[in-house]
C-alpha cells in the first residue's frame, strides 16, 4: 500500500466528507476510495472513520490521525515545492476576504499570533456580506460559511458552524418558549437572508428530521443586526454558536430547543482555481483550519 496516497485521500475525505465525491475528484471508484481507506486502517489497526448512513464523523484516533497527516502532506508539499522553484518565504501581501461578522469575531482576533509568526506578511482583510468575487476584487483566499455553488474553485473544509436557537428572556416571557421546531410557525422568527435555505430551518433529533418554515417581521443579510435584533427582544434567531457565545454565557440570551440538533454549516477556504496557492496563502489557511478546530466558540452547545 502506498502509505502517503492513503493519507492523503483520508484527508480529502475528511474534507469533502464524502466517499464519492473524493472518488469523483480522483476519477476513480466509490468502492476504490473505500478499499484504500480500509486498508489503513487495518495496517492502523484501528477505526479512523465511523460509517453511517447520513454522514461520515472521525472516531478519536481518526482525528488526531488528521491533524497528524494533515501537518505531514503540507510538510512533503512543502518539500516538494522548494524543490522545483528554490524555498518560498512566507512574507508579502495577504488579501483575505469574509463575512463582517465571521471577519470580525474569528478572523480579526487572531492576525496578531498569525504575524507574529510571520512578520513578514502584510495583511489586508476585506469584509462584505455579499459573495465576493475573488478575481475581480484580487482575493488571494476567502472564508465563506454555507454549502458552495461555485465549483470552479478551489475549496478546503476547515471547519464547521454550529448553529442555536436562541432568544431574549424578555421575548420568552412574553411570548412562551417553543419546545419543538413545529412551535416556532406560532413565534416571531428573524431571518439571516444570504443562506440558500432562507426560511427553512432544519432539525435532527435522533433518526427523525425536522424542516420547520419559519416568518417573522424583520430580516436582515447581517448576521450582527440579526443579534441586536434577538437582544432587543424581537424574536427567535437560528444563528452561529460563536455569534452568541458571549451572550449565552451572560445570560442575555436563551438556548432554546436543546433537545434538537439544528442543522450545522461547513466553514471552506476557498482560492481561484487558477493560481497556486503561495506560501503565506498555505499557511494562512493551515492556521486557521488547526485555531478553528479548538476553538471553544465553535463547538455545539452541550
């Protein structure tokens, strides 16, 4: 077996989260990727992947696995690269695109231990709540959360949006607190309107789903004006965990609806198909995909 091609398509796996679509990308067999990932493990002697019928998820070993590969095809990568074209520093211009509010509150906070290793790079961080398009406004990588539509791009998985129900205590009193999603057609429910869902929102609670088509009397493409709005008293929002991180702790809002797993969104870094991504991109990205990993903001609500 060739060690290095298996780590390497378990992490596209990990990445796509999809047998086929990494069979896809490599021309080759949902059965093939399949073979090569059991092969693995059994050299492993151990899971690094537990199967369902929904959804792919890493067992313990499979994601310290990861993030072990992961540091070793980058370093080969690396190799490779000074190889053909002499060492690239990590150093010059850096333009990042995001949303405002992901831009602000994850992407923002943590430039500073990110130049600090790498003083070199100059940082230019673009903020919009409009897809941005990454030729036309010369973006060397930017972070979109939510499934992708344009495939002409390359896109990495670096991590996932878990997302709450929440709510003020003021609303609740006023208005009582729904315990299943079909309660909240009866409830004020305030809309992020740049997701492709709209105004569906999508639950799990066990093997049962549940799609709940929510209205309410403010909207907004802002994902911060929707939090004012939830603190305001407004009504109900289904927003990112690291949005209402703070507030949660505060006690400003409510979590609501615990009982049901809201539907997570992808976190992808994404670059023009037609350009190497450079050392300070590489890096950029690496650095973010391991901060987002562990970071405390990110993870479901327990």
């Amino acid at each position: 077996m060739d060690k290095l091609n298996a780590m390497a398509i378990f992490v596209r796996v990990v990445e796509r989260g999809s047998f086929s679509a990494v069979a896809r990308e490599l021309q080759t067999s949902q059965p093939t990727i399949s073979k090569v990932l059991r092969a693995l493990e059994s050299e492993l002697g151990g899971k690094l992947i537990a199967r369902s019928t929904r959804r792919l998820s890493l067992t313990d070993e499979g994601q310290r696995y990861y993030t072990q590969c992961r540091q070793i095809l980058a370093a080969v990568d690396a190799a490779e690269h000074s190889f053909q074209s002499g060492r690239e520093t990590i150093a010059g211009p850096l333009r990042i695109g995001s949303s405002v509010s992901f831009g602000r509150l994850q992407i923002a906070p943590r430039l500073p231990q990110f130049l600090k290793r790498h003083p070199e790079v100059q940082i230019d961080l673009q903020l919009s709540d409009q897809n941005q398009d990454l030729i036309s406004e010369g973006l060397d990588v930017t972070f979109r959360i939510g499934e992708l539509s344009d495939t002409g791009l390359i896109a990495r998985h670096i991590g996932t949006t878990h997302r709450v129900t929440v709510a003020a205590p003021e609303y609740l009193a006023h208005h009582g607190q729904p315990r299943t999603p079909q309660e909240l057609g009866r409830h004020n429910c305030l809309l992020f309107n740049l997701l492709t869902s709209q105004n569906l929102w999508r639950y799990e609670k066990g093997a049962q789903r549940h799609e709940v088509r929510i209205k309410g009397n403010a909207q907004s493409n802002n994902s911060e004006a929707i939090r004012e709005m939830v603190l305001g008293g407004m009504g109900i929002s289904l927003s990112p965990v690291w949005l209402f991180s703070e507030d949660l702790k505060a006690g400003r809002v409510t979590a609501i609806l615990q009982d049901y797993t809201a539907q997570s969104l992808p976190i992808h870094a994404v670059s023009p198909a037609n350009r190497r991504q450079s050392a300070r991109v590489k890096a950029f990205v690496d650095y973010m995909a391991l901060a987002l990993e562990s970071a405390p903001a990110l993870q479901p609500i327990k």
